[in-house]
C-alpha cells in the first residue's frame, strides 16, 4: 500500500492561478486519471473548491476515485467527495480505512494543493511531476526544491508535445519505520514492504 503525490507544474514553477490550473493538457489530464484510478484522492479545501467548479458532481468529483478534503473549516464533507478530515494524518488514516474496507481502491494519492503537500511529503512515497510546456504567470508557484532535496530523481519521459513526467522515489528506510510506526494504529489490510 502506498502513498503518491501526481500534480503538474509550468516551466516557470507555476502552480496555479486564480483558483485554477491555466493551462490545458488534454495528456496530461489523462495521465492524471489514469495514475489516479482506484485511488483515494486526499485535497486540501481550496483543491477541492477548484475541482468542485469544474465537475459540479455531487457523486463523486473525481469519477472511479475516492475523495477526501483536508479542512479545518469544514464541519461536513461537501457536495462529491466521501469524507472531510482535520488533519492531513487524520486523512491519511480514513484513506486507508476506506482502502481495508473497499478493495477495488489501492492507494492514497495526494494531488493537491502546494500548501497541502508541503506537510504531506514525509508520508509520501512516489512523486510524479508533469511540466507543462506553458509559460503562464501564476499566482502560485510550487517549491521543486522540496521534492529535489528529499526525493531521488528515477526518470522522465514526454507524455506529448505538452508535458514532460518526471517520477521520484521516497528511498529512506526510515521513514518507512515511521510509517510502520504510524499506522500500526489502524489494521492494515495490506502489510508494508
Ligand atoms: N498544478 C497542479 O497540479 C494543481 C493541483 C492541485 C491544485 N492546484 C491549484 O492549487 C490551488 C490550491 O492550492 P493551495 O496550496 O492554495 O491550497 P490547498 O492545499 O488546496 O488548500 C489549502 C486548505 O487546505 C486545508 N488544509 C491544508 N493543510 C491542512 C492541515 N494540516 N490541517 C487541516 N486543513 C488543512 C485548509 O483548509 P481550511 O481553510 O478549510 O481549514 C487550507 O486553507 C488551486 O488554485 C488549485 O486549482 C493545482
């Protein structure tokens, strides 16, 4: 059972802007749904709000996922997703209560925002980079440096004209220990390599 991180950044480290992602990658939203299927999709609130407004699914926000929404403000989970947690652990937890109970789902995928994946990049064992070949001025911009410093870069490849991926891995044995260490409050289903 792991737990991955998918987002998508411009070629000046742009994030988003205005609420939304600004470019359009027909490829690259593909390679999002596929990396995503089956996965219990963890967002803080304002990803959600984002993706809230293009979907306008109340069922499910992403189809063929599970989602949940890290707030502190939320008191019940919005309209699409299947719960709201405080923290990003206690989110964590859900996600894989909900995977021991549902086992068509297979992993926790963390796909956003930047404040979100900031506290969220100890638990996280894969990370998958697209950059978008866009040079839109963002009002946010996502720190690359963060995942360098703490990832292993494992290899990239084009997914068209408009995106390149780029994959890294989480080696530390350690915090494999303190994953261990985490959940053995919840039961897994799986047990961790
Ligand atoms: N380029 C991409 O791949 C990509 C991916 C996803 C999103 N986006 C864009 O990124 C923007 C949003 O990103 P963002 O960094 O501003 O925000 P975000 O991480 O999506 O959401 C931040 C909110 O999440 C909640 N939160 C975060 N950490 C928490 C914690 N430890 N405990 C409890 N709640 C916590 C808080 O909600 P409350 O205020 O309710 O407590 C916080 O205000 C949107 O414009 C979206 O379109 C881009």
């Amino acid at each position: 059972m792991t737990i991955d991180c998918v987002i998508a950044i411009n070629k000046l480290n742009g994030f988003a802007k205005d609420g939304d992602i600004p470019w359009n990658c027909k490829e690259d939203l593909k390679w999002f749904k596929d990396v995503t299927a089956n996965s219990v999709c963890l967002m803080g609130r304002k990803t959600y709000e984002s993706l809230y407004k293009r979907s306008k699914n109340d069922i499910d926000i992403l189809p063929g996922r599970k989602s949940i929404v890290i707030s502190k403000s939320l008191d019940k989970p919005p309209p699409g997703v299947v719960s709201v947690a405080e923290s990003i652990e206690d989110g964590i937890k859900e996600g894989y209560q909900l995977i021991k109970q549902n086992p068509t789902l297979r992993k926790i995928s963390i796909i956003g925002g930047c404040e979100t994946i900031y506290q969220s990049l100890d638990y996280i064992d894969t990370f998958y980079l697209s950059v978008i070949n866009d040079m839109t001025i963002c009002d946010t911009y996502f720190d690359v440096y963060k995942v360098v410093d703490k990832f292993q870069f494992v290899t990239s490849f084009p997914l068209s004209d408009c995106a390149t991926l780029f994959l890294f891995k989480n080696y530390f044995t350690s915090k494999i220990k303190m994953q261990k260490k985490f959940f053995d409050s919840v039961q897994l289903y799986y047990p961790l390599k």
